[in-house]
C-alpha cells in the first residue's frame, strides 16, 4: 500500500469512529453523526477504486463522475425550484407578517340579576288642572306669581263681581222684608185674624229671597278663585284688566308630590306585571341619578292597535324636581335574582351575520414544516391569539350585557380593540386599567 492508500484508510477510520462516538453521545462533532458514515463510504470507495486495475478503474471513475455530476445537477434544480421558492415564501411572510396586536380584555363573570322588563314612559301629574274661570268677568286681581306653590284654598284671582255685590245687597234687603213680613203673617195666624194661605204666601216669599241672596254668593265665590288642591302654579296667561271669558285658561296648576310614569308595555309582559312591583326610574335631566318607586297600577284594556297595555307607576318626588311630560326609562323587577354570564357592552361585535365576540386563547402548536409556508406567521410559542365567537345575547344592565351562549365563565374577552383583529392572530393584552365608563350612558 501506498502512503496515499494509508492516508484514506485513516481518514475512512476517523471519521467512522467520530461518527460512532457522535451517535453514542461521547462527543459532539460541529456536523451530524451520519455525515460522517458519509464521508467514511466516500473514503473507502475511492480507496477501493485505487485497487482496481487499472483498465476496470477507468470505467468505474467514468461512472462515478458521470453519478456525481447527475446528482449535483439534479440537487441543484431541486434548490432552484423547490427549497428556495419555499425559502422565500417563508422570509416573505415572516417579513410582512403582521405584529402582535394589543388588546385589553375582560373575563366572562357570573353576576345575580333579577329579571326585569325595561320600558319607557312618559312622567304624569298626580293632580294637574287648568284654572279657568266658571263665570266671564273683568280680572281685578291676580294673588300669585308663575311658578309659585300655593296651597288648598289660597285665593288666586279675583274677578269683578261689583254688581253681584249690588245684586246681593239687593237680595239681603229683600230677604230682610220677607222675614219681617213672615212674622207678622204669623202673629196674625195665632190671633185668628188671617187666613192661613197668606202666612204660606209670606213662607214663600221669604225661602225665594233667601234662595236669590245664595244664589248672588254663590256667582261672587265663583269670581274669586281659589287654588282646589295644593301644587305650583305654571306660567301666566292673564292680566288684570282682561276680560276671561268662561272656560279661559289662565294658569296651570300641578300637584307634583308624588308623581306618576306611565309605560306601555306588550301584551304578553301581563304574565310578570304585577301591582306593587319595584321599579327604578332614570331622567336625562339627572344622570347618574335612579328614583325608585312601584307600580301603582295596570290599565284595564289592551290597545287593539299595538297590542300595549299602560302601566302606571309612582314615585316619591319631595323636592319636586321631576316633571311632568319628561322622558322615563323605567326597569321593573319581576322576579327573584338568577345567575346569568356577563360580559361589557364594549366586547360585542355587532354584524349582520351575527353578534360575536374574540376570545383569547393559547397559541397552538406550530405547524411541522412542509415544503410550503403559510401566508401568516404563527404566534411565538407561549403566545396568545384570538378566536371568533358567535354569541347570543340576553338583558342589557348598565355596562354589562348578558350572554346566554357562545362563551364560558373566566374565558378572557377582549373589549377593546377588536375592529384590528381577525380570526387566529396573535396579541398581546393591555394590563392597563381601562379608562371609567361615562357618567350618563346613552338612553337605551
């Protein structure tokens, strides 16, 4: 053997035996186990190639040569073509994937509701009247100022009633002589000295005077008007000096304490509705602010043309600052307190194919690798991405809204920041606190 022959041999053995060592773990060469066994085969065909004679080696270099050139030019079309555009694809979308997105989110909590029927209504006076006059007259005198409260009988106009008060002093005067005139028909009965129609006679004509000096009390009283119940008086029509025919309105008068809300409600709400009931009012001229109150009372027909009823309910109003004809937003409990599944407002998705929310989820494992790449690139490992949920939706309460399908409880919902997201991206949460929900949410 030549020196060369020995030199392949040795190297054949090396590389053998580093492979080996490679394989049982000994030690750890910078390339793989099996390029070694490789490089050994190598060695030991081109020392057994040397060993041929010469006119076999010939053909056989020829050959070998040819099988490596082949080999060569067919791994080089097979990198060309198919690793790559594989390479490519893959630092493409690795390039122009999109970042992490960040989120805030709010875990799905069971809270207690009571059922309740949401509805709005109309506020109405306890007592409200127009002051109109019975009788036309001549105002002489106005006893109060527009948006003054008075009480039951306080004096409020005075028409003139100057000839009334001749009419009346008339009629007392006649009423006096027919008085006088009775006592002396009856004396003279007594004596025997006239007939008893006469003392009839003079019976009724002291009971007619009598009637006609009431009747004249009765038209001034009606030209002094007094307030019929206690309340706050509106704005003012009249003056003094103004003619107020009959029936004129002159003023309101509304008796705010306590103060009604009437809501219609559907028909077959009548199943829940009961007298009695708690209901929890809200003003838009008091945000933030609930009154509470109870149904006072349910009305006795439906409406044949929406299929409502009207229900009415009270509520206390000491410092008179509810009014009528205000806009209401009334809820009445109609049962017992229930679990339901809550979520924020802010967390719907609201579409036209369906109501749904993003969960945020674990990332999966990533994909074994393929010749091809995806157009997306996976979330790192240990990263979170979010997934579409189609949910069904129940009662609204403030900031919270029901969820009766589509969502666990402790499931991580995000609540804000969803129109950047799409179905499998990766995200990132927010631990910020969110800023405070507004004093006065929008009437519902």
């Amino acid at each position: 053997m030549k020196a060369i022959d020995w030199i392949l041999a040795t190297l054949a053995l090396a590389a053998l035996a580093a492979g080996a060592l490679g394989q049982a773990g000994v030690v750890h060469p910078p390339a793989p186990p099996i390029a070694f066994v490789v490089a050994a085969a190598v060695l030991v065909a081109l020392l057994v190639i040397r060993w041929l004679p010469l006119r076999v080696r010939r053909p056989v270099v020829f050959i070998v040569t040819l099988c490596a050139l082949a080999g060569l030019t067919v791994g080089l079309a097979w990198f060309q073509f198919v690793i790559k555009p594989a390479m490519l694809k893959g630092i493409m979308a690795a390039a122009f994937a999109p970042k992490p997105t960040t989120v805030s989110v709010s875990p799905a909590t069971m809270e207690q509701w009571p059922p309740a029927l949401t509805a709005i209504g109309t506020l109405r006076a306890y007592q409200g009247i127009f002051i109109a006059p019975q009788v036309a007259g001549v105002i002489t005198a106005i006893h109060f100022e527009s948006g003054q409260d008075v009480k039951e009988g306080d004096l409020l106009i005075n028409l003139d009633d100057s000839v009334e008060q001749a009419d009346l002093a008339a009629g007392q005067a006649q009423l006096r002589n027919a008085e006088a005139t009775l006592a002396r028909q009856k004396t003279l009965v007594l004596g025997g000295n006239t007939p008893q129609a006469t003392l009839d006679s003079a019976l009724a004509a002291r009971d007619s005077a009598a009637a006609s000096v009431q009747r004249t009390q009765a038209v001034i009283a009606q030209k002094a008007i007094r307030a019929p119940f206690p309340g706050r008086i509106g704005i003012r029509n009249g003056d003094v000096g103004q003619f107020a025919a009959v029936g004129t309105p002159l003023a309101s008068l509304t008796r705010l304490e306590p103060i009604y809300a009437d809501f219609p409600v559907t028909e077959d709400a009548l199943a829940t509705i009961a007298v009695g009931q708690d209901t929890a009012m809200t003003v838009a001229p008091f945000p933030g602010q609930t009154f509470q109150g109870r149904i006072k009372a349910v009305d006795a027909r439906v409406n044949a043309d929406s299929r409502n009823i009207t229900i009415r309910a009270e509520f206390a109003n000491p410092d008179r600052r509810l009014l009528p004809g205000m806009f209401a937003n009334l809820t009445v409990t109609t049962g017992a307190p229930r679990e339901v599944l809550t979520l924020p407002r802010t967390a719907i998705v609201y579409s036209l194919y369906g109501n749904n929310v993003f969960v945020v989820a674990p990332a999966p494992p990533p994909p074994a690798p393929s010749g091809t790449a995806s157009a997306a690139a996976p979330a790192a490992p240990g990263g979170l991405v979010v997934e579409r949920r189609f949910v069904r939706l129940g009662a609204v309460r403030g900031e919270r809204i029901a969820i009766t399908d589509g969502v666990k409880e402790g499931e991580r919902v995000v609540d804000a920041g969803q129109i950047k997201l799409q179905p499998h991206m990766p995200v990132v949460i927010d631990d910020r606190p969110a800023l405070p929900p507004p004093a006065q949410t929008p009437l519902q």
